[in-house]
C-alpha cells in the first residue's frame, strides 16, 4: 500500500488546534445588532460593538480615536499597534485598552494575520448617582467605581489577558444563539464579566479590592433564627438546627448567648409562644390543636410552660382576649378565622 502523505501535503506538518470563536464567524453582526443598555453601579454601560473581526495580512488601521472605551483581545495571530507615539508588538493572548481619546493605529503581520475580539462601549456617569442601599447595591457601586477608576488611568500599553477576560465574547455569543430565559441578564454578565477582567489585568497585582467579609457569628445567629422561625411547628433540636447552620451544637448555643443573650430552647419556646397567643387571642380552634400546630407534640407540654410565663393558662388568656374582643366587635373589630 502507497503511503500518500506526502502528496496529499500532510507530512510533519502538526493537526492546527481549532480556532474557539470559529463560532462567532456565523453572524458576525449578531451581537452588534443588539441595544444593549443597562447600569452597572452608579454608570451607565452602552455596548457599541461586541464581534470577533478578522484581518487579512497586509491590513493596516489608520491612526484613529474614539470618545469611548475600545477593548481589543487577540486570541489569533500577530500585529503590532501604536498607542500615543509608542509601537507595540501584538500576538496571540494579548489585550490593549484604548480609552477616550487616546490616538492608535494598528496592522497585522502578513505571515501569521490577526483576529481580534473587540467590546466598543460608552460608559457614561448617571446624573443620579446616589449609592444604592442594601442587598449589595452599594458594594457594587463602589466596585463599578474602582474598575471604571483603573481603566481611565491605565496607561495605554497591551498586557496579557490573564483572566480570560476573552471567554465573556464566546460565551455572549451562546446566549444569543440560543434566546433563553433570562437573556438579557446573561449578556449583562458577559460584559461586566469582560470590563472587570480587564481591569483585573491592568491593575497593578498590590491593587486588590477589599472583598467583604460577614461577621460570622451574627450570620449564623441570623441563619439560626430563620431555621426556628421556618420550622417552630415541629418538633426541632439544637443539634438539627446546628447541622443547618454549619456548627456543633456547643458552638451553637454559645452564638445564642453571645448575640442574642438568649439560650436556643429559649428562643425557641419564645417564637412558639408568641404564635401561640396570636392564635388564642385571633383564632377559635381548640388549645390542643394549637399546640400540636407549633411544636408541641403532647398538648399537655403546653400548660406548664404557658402558665410559668404569663402567669395564666391558655384558656384564660383566651378569655381576657374575648372581653377585649366583644368590645372591639360593638365597633366593628371582628375576630378573624386563621386558615
């Protein structure tokens, strides 16, 4: 048998990786064609262009600048680019940031040309700028702050995409080919994703943002009474409740007298007690009832604790809520059925 390799041009030459956001090539304006607008912290973010373009060899970018951000990736070939006066060598791994009005020409080397991603965006300060509060609106207005902050300052000089910052295009591109649920969320992400993976390169390695931390302790305090309150109508233990929340029992417990100045069964008994009373004083179903309801697995549990506390038996706690009821009734306040 005839070995044809030769003829058919394969000898030593080594199987070309297949190029990732070959993909992207199908419909290069997809992504470009989308208004994409939203806010990021206390900015406004406007995507202009989002696409992979490719250059043939001897093409050369006059020198030009924009009023916008322009975020340029090379994830194929070689090139060189011009940034202020200074030249630059271009290849495969690399990125450059032009910010407003920074002057920049860039080509392609003929023997191996170059792809590029490129994200075009305007991001535009919001007149009404104050710092939104809680559930980390304010954290992330500042860290929208802090990136926005490096990528103004950054000198113009290209710098390895260490965070991969190349992977927001491709993954953009997914989202729009397949229409999901939640796809304008998803695209968002893509491009925060890129914004901060660029200034994560910029930034010098020093320059870490403070990451938040909880105190621990209040957290699991918190965690605790959420658990208490979502399952006081059964049964429950410390220890189950411990397992929820990711400590042993002892440790547990001293949470509860550290930042509740409480014990566990005290809390526990005081969430069960105080739905107890609503449903004496609002309700009509039997005291037996209600205390099987909210954890009480012999009614007869009840009477002592109910008595040690308010001084009274369930019953009559009920009868010092009718009278006040029949009062409120003549004016119209009637006693509300509890499902």
């Amino acid at each position: 048998m005839k070995d044809n390799s030769r003829r058919n041009g394969y000898e030593g030459k080594p199987a070309r990786t297949p190029f990732p956001y070959a993909r992207m090539e199908r419909r290069k304006e997809a992504l470009d064609r989308l208004d994409l607008r939203f806010r990021w912290g206390n900015y406004g973010i406007h995507v202009l262009h989002c696409h992979l373009v490719r250059f043939p060899g001897d093409s050369t970018i006059p020198f030009h600048r924009h009023s916008e951000f322009e975020f340029h990736f090379i994830p194929q070939g070689k090139g060189k680019v011009v940034l202020e006066e200074r030249e630059f060598e271009l290849g495969e791994g690399m990125f450059y940031l032009t910010g407003p009005g920074v002057l920049h020409q860039q080509w392609s080397d003929p023997a191996d040309p170059m792809a590029e991603l490129c994200l075009h965006c305007e991001i535009v300060p919001l007149a009404d700028a104050a710092a939104p509060e809680g559930w980390g609106g304010d954290i992330e207005a500042r860290e929208a702050a802090e990136i926005v902050r490096i990528l103004r300052e950054s000198p113009p000089a290209p710098v390895a995409d260490r965070f991969n910052a190349m992977a927001g295009f491709l993954n953009a591109y997914r989202v729009w080919e397949e229409q999901t649920v939640g796809f304008y969320t998803s695209i968002r992400q893509e491009v925060i994703h890129i914004l901060c993976s660029a200034a994560r390169a910029l930034a010098p390695d020093e320059e870490a943002g403070a990451i938040p931390e909880r105190d621990m302790s209040v957290h699991r305090f918190q965690l605790a009474k959420q658990y208490i309150d979502d399952n006081a109508s059964r049964p429950i233990t410390l220890e189950e409740v411990a397992s929820a929340v990711g400590v042993g029992a002892r440790q547990l417990q001293r949470v509860f007298r550290r930042e509740g100045g409480t014990t566990f069964h005290a809390r526990l008994e005081k969430t069960r007690l105080e739905r107890i009373c609503y449903e004496l004083a609002y309700g009509t179903r039997p005291v037996e009832d209600i205390a099987l309801r909210n954890g009480y697995a012999n009614p007869n549990y009840l009477y002592p604790v109910f008595k040690q506390r308010f001084g009274m038996t369930p019953a009559a706690y009920r009868n010092t809520y009718d009278k006040t009821l029949e009062w409120n009734s003549s004016r119209g306040e009637d006693r509300v059925e509890q499902d």
